[in-house]
C-alpha cells in the first residue's frame, strides 16, 4: 500500500534500533494534549488479526514510557506540547442526535478511545510549531477481542456518520464529515483510521474547520492511539509517522518484556 504524499519531514525518522532509547515527552493528563489531523484519502478496511500467540506481561510504567513516540521521531517542527489546544474545547464538547456520531464526539473530547475500562499506561503530547497542530499520543492495555470491537466500531463510523450536525456547548451548529484514512499496513495486529472535520460558521460569514485524525492500532494485548489535529495545515505525513514508529517501538518493547520474564 503505498505511503500518501506528504511534507518532508525535518529530521530522518530513527531507525527501529534507536528508537527504544528515546525518553517520553512531557504530556498534559486528560484530554489536555489533543493532536491535529493529518489528511488522508479513504482507504478499504483494516482487517483485525488474530492475537498474537504469545501474550507479553503486562507492561511495567517504564516500558509502557519507552514505548511513547517524542519530538525527536518526527523532527521540526514538533516539540514537547505546551498546553491544550482551544479548539478542545470550543469544537469537540458537542453533542448530536445521532448516538454512534455523540459516541464519537465524546471518545475525542475525553480520549477514551477504548473506554472507560481500558488502562492508559503512558500518555504524551506534541504540537506543531509551524501550524498550531497538535498530537496526543497513547499506550494502552486492553484485551485483543474488547480492542478489536473499539476497532470494529471504528471502522463503521464513516457510513455511520459520515456526515451529521453537532451542537456546540455554546450552541453553536457545526457541520461534520467522517472518513477512513490509510494508515501503515504493517503497524501492529490490527488498525484503523479515520479523519473528522467540524466545520462552523463564524458571525463575520467565514468558518472555522477543525480537522483531526485519529489512528488506533492494536499490538498484541496493548494498543496505540493517537490523534492529531488542528485548525490549519494538519500533514499527513506525521499521522502516518507516528503510527508506523509507535506500533514498532511497542512491539519491541514487548518482545524485550518476554525475554526478561
């Protein structure tokens, strides 16, 4: 599947060899380090594979920290984040009538992509210095067959919701488009992406759009989870990055736990 167009990035991306040596960045807690999302074209559903066979330990807080993607896997323009985007909380705390689109809209608000019964074990947070984007970056623990139904769920979203009405916590109307994004075939056991786009009008007769994009990707008995966003140029590439490198990283860290146990 080949690798959609995209911004160069600054710097290389580090060889997997590397990559267990990078240190976790700084994140805010809760939903406060969203992401920008990167653009994508519509791509045919991921399919989920089987657990992998042989299921690591649980991940210990150190692990789960070596496993987070920082400012050095993606180069310029991303350093550690410096606060929540205000675009949060202005476009994500919406509802609407329809309750897979309301589902989707509070998993991005809260970022319990995998419900409330999932364990975050670490967390971080990156942003744009060019274009204000933002990314939020997750390790999680969850059990293949409830990951595979967060993917499932997911993967139903754009026909779901591909196009609704949300309602702001001001009352404001926004216009949203869901759609499948591509995402590397070969991150992790099962993946799948998706691009949302609110759109409000402004009193001056301009809009405001925000786009996010979100990636999940199950690696054996843990997951990845991002999303990146923001209200100008959200690149690709970055989404695209993120994904392939986290889901590597996390795969070795949890090869690395078996061979200690």
């Amino acid at each position: 599947m080949p690798r959609p167009p995209a911004r160069v990035l600054a710097v290389p991306v580090l060889a997997l060899g590397v990559l267990l040596t990078a240190t976790a960045c700084g994140g805010a807690e809760g939903p406060d380090a969203a992401g920008p999302t990167a653009s994508g074209s519509p791509s045919p559903a991921r399919s989920s594979a089987a657990p992998s066979p042989a299921s690591a330990p649980a991940l210990t807080e150190a692990q789960a920290q070596a496993a987070l993607i920082t400012e050095a896997d993606l180069g310029e323009p991303w350093s550690a984040t410096q606060g929540a985007a205000t675009w949060r909380d202005g476009m994500l705390k919406a509802s609407t009538e329809r309750a897979d689109c309301r589902r989707l809209l509070d998993t991005l608000y809260t970022e319990e992509f995998f419900g409330p019964d999932a364990r975050t074990r670490a967390v971080t947070g990156l942003d744009d210095d060019w274009d204000g984007a933002q990314i939020r970056y997750q390790v999680v623990a969850h059990p293949p067959k409830e990951a595979g139904r967060t993917l499932d769920w997911l993967r139903s979203l754009p026909k779901k919701c591909g196009e609704f009405t949300a309602v702001t916590a001001t009352g404001a109307r926004e216009y949203a488009e869901v759609t499948e994004t591509e995402l590397p075939e070969k991150a992790g056991d099962a993946r799948q992406g998706l691009r949302v786009t609110l759109t409000a009008p402004t009193d001056d007769g301009d809009a405001t759009t925000l786009t996010l994009d979100l990636a999940a990707v199950r690696v054996g008995d843990d997951a990845i989870v991002l999303t990146n966003g923001g209200l100008g140029d959200v690149p690709a590439e970055a989404t695209w990055a993120a994904t392939e490198i986290g889901a590597r990283r996390l795969a070795e860290v949890r090869k690395q736990g078996r061979a200690q146990v």
